[in-house]
C-alpha cells in the first residue's frame, strides 16, 4: 500500500504529460481530425479539393477563397459558345503519305542550333510565327500563354547578364557533376553569346491564371501542358521557315527576367528561345534520333 501510494502522483503525471503530448500533436499541420458538422457540409478550406488526382493540378487548383462566382462564367457566354460545322480540306490517300513523309523529312533537319546569325529575319516572319504557336489546343480554350519578342539589342544584353549570372551558379553548384557530366559532349556552358547575337529572342510565358475585367483569378486548367505544345508548334513554325534555334530553360533566372520585362505576377518563364537564320559556320553535335520502333507501340 505504501508503494502504491507513492506511485499514484507519479502515475498521475505521467498520465497528464501523455494527454498533452496527443493534444499538441492533434493541433499540428498535415493531423487529420473529424471534421465538425459545419465542415462536413461546406467543407473546410484545407479540405477543398478540386482534383481527383494529384498528377492533374498543374498549378490551376483554385482554393476556396479563389473561386469565381456562378455570375462571372454565366457573362463569359460560355454556355452559349455557338458551334460550326467543320470541314477541313481532305486529301487523296496517295497526297496524305506524301504530305506526311515531307513533313517528317523537314522536322528531321531541326536541330538545336548554338550559332546564330546576327542577318536581320523581317518581323513579320517572326509574327506569323507566333501567330501560328497560338494556334495551339489548351485547357477550357484559356490560351495561356504569352510571347514576349525582343529585339533591342540593349534588352538583349540585359537578358544575357541575367542568364549567365545564374547558369554560372548552376553549373557550379546546382546541377550536380552527373547533370554538368552529360552536358560535357554538347559542348555546352554558363556563357550564352547568342543571346546578344540572334536577331529575336522569344520568351515564352506560361500565364498561371487569368485575370477577370472585376479583378478576379480565372482558372487556366493544365497551363503549362498547353504551353509546351504551343511551344512544340512553334518549333516547327521556325524550321518550316528555315530559321533555327536551341530550347532553353534558364534555371532560377524567371522571377528576374519577369521583373525585367514588366511582366505580371500571374506569368511564369517557361522557355527562352533566340531565334534567326543559322551562322555560315554553325556546327551542331551528330546525335541520332531513336528509330520508330523505339518510340512507338502499336495495338
């Protein structure tokens, strides 16, 4: 009995600390506690959840707060979209292959070219080829995508400085020996001298929302997967043209070229592309491309 009665304070104690700890645990972020009736019915901000899979958000999930009213989709029209009848210009089988054929022999010549011609390309060019990109499908018809063209050679510098800045970091510190190690055969590095040489650079934005007339966020669903296929149709515009270029992502560099061009805070850099005719000394590495059985599985 008097040990009993010595371990009951003891007992108690600890009994009091084990409550606290699974009430501070309860309070933490990422706990899951039942929900209260409230809750349960108009759900809680932390459990609004637009997306059924986590792999389809891309950057567009609204939260609850962000949410336009039913009265900004009903004056959008969009219910009462007309629809048209379609068709397009059908050719004969034999006209098909071919078209097919010489459209992958023209693609099969694009390459990522480092060596740029400073030789003026008229603007007009480059707008028909922008226009084209445009013509891309996107989530909901949102278009949003925003190409700014740059061609003073002041601009231009400026991008550069911003570019090789932080590609210099990058292949210092960010990137990794295996990453700088794979890019070693292309001959590539932090120094960008087509940046103040190629007559255009495009920068390609990815808009991760839109702006209403009342100030209000509109969702663009899938964003960035619309983007890069407007940037694939881009690609092909300029070869089709016979004008080159080399894909660049500029690491870390976004937020200051965004400043540096205006840019609001709904547009994220996605892709920096100089743009021209090919320099009379260009060289390009002698890569080879997969061969169709490598890419494709036909059922």
């Amino acid at each position: 009995m008097a040990l009993l009665s010595v371990l009951t304070p003891v007992l108690a104690v600890v009994l009091c600390l084990l409550i606290g700890f699974m009430l501070v645990k309860s309070r933490e972020p990422g706990t899951t506690t039942s929900p209260s009736v409230g809750e349960t019915k108009a759900g809680s901000k932390a459990e609004f959840r637009p997306w059924v899979d986590q792999d389809l958000q891309d950057n567009t999930e609204i939260t609850a707060n962000e949410k336009e009213d039913f009265i900004d989709w009903v004056e959008s029209n969009d219910e009462d979209l007309p629809h048209v009848p379609y068709s397009p210009l059908r050719y004969p089988v034999e006209t098909v292959l071919k078209r097919s054929q010489d459209f992958y022999t023209l693609m099969n010549q694009r390459r990522s070219v480092r060596f740029i011609s400073p030789e003026p390309v008229p603007q007009e060019v480059i707008d028909n080829i922008i226009h084209t990109a445009g013509t891309a499908p996107s989530g909901a018809h949102t278009e949003p995508w925003t190409f700014v063209v740059v061609s003073d050679p002041e601009m231009k510098h400026r991008i550069r400085l911003i570019v090789e800045e932080e590609e210099k970091v990058n292949y210092h510190q960010r990137m990794g020996e295996k990453w700088v190690h794979d890019l070693a055969k292309l001959r590539t590095n932090w120094i960008k001298e087509y940046l103040d040489v190629a007559p255009y650079l495009v920068l390609i934005f990815k808009q991760t929302y839109g702006i209403l007339p009342n100030g209000k966020k509109k969702t663009h669903y899938y964003n960035e997967i619309s983007v890069s296929i407007s940037c694939g149709i881009l690609l092909a515009a300029l070869q089709n043209a016979g004008l080159v270029t080399v894909t660049t992502t500029p690491l870390n560099c976004g937020p200051q070229l965004r400043l540096l061009l205006k840019r609001p805070a709904n547009e994220k850099l996605l892709m920096l592309l100089p743009v021209g005719y090919p320099a009379s000394d260009a060289i390009v590495p002698d890569l080879k491309r997969k061969a169709l059985g490598d890419i494709m599985v036909h059922i």
